[in-house]
C-alpha cells in the first residue's frame, strides 16, 4: 500500500513559494503604468461593444490608445536607460 502523503510533498509547494519575490513585486510597480493604461483601454473598448461608437468614444479610445503607447514607451526607456548604465560604453 502506497501512502499519498510522500507523493503529494512533492506536488504541493511550500507556502513561502507562493509568494511573489522582492524583485517580482519591484517589476510589477515598474509596470503599473502601463497596467493601469491597458485597462483604461479595454474599460473604452468595452464601452463601445453594444453600441455604435459615437465621436466621444471614439476620442477616449484613441487618448486610451495613446496613453498605451506613451507607457509604454516609458517603460522601455527606463529600461534601456537601466540596461545600458551598468554596461561599459
């Protein structure tokens, strides 16, 4: 008779695995911006699923879209500018 209770300490992680790392949550503030913007532009997007979009909607979609893009490229600055300025030039 085999007991479950070996193969399942193998299976089931421990607790303190489960939660994200220091370094984890550091990434996730870095990319907050750039959440919080994408989901500006899904909630313009969703607005616009059961009707005809009108020029208001319109408009907060494409200042949600740019939003995006400007976190976005933001984003990727900081961490070029990060990349590059521990490297040797």
């Amino acid at each position: 008779m085999r007991y479950i209770g070996t193969v399942q300490a193998v299976v089931t992680a421990f607790e303190s695995d489960r939660e994200p790392t220091t370094s984890e949550l550091d990434a996730i503030d870095r990319e907050m911006p750039v959440i919080t913007a994408d989901i500006e532009l899904l909630d313009a997007q969703i607005i616009t699923l059961d009707r005809i979009p009108t020029e208001v909607d319109e408009r907060r979609i494409r200042r949600a879209r740019r939003r995006v893009l400007a976190a976005r490229r933001e984003l990727a600055n900081r961490s070029a500018d990060t990349a590059t300025a521990g490297g040797a030039a």
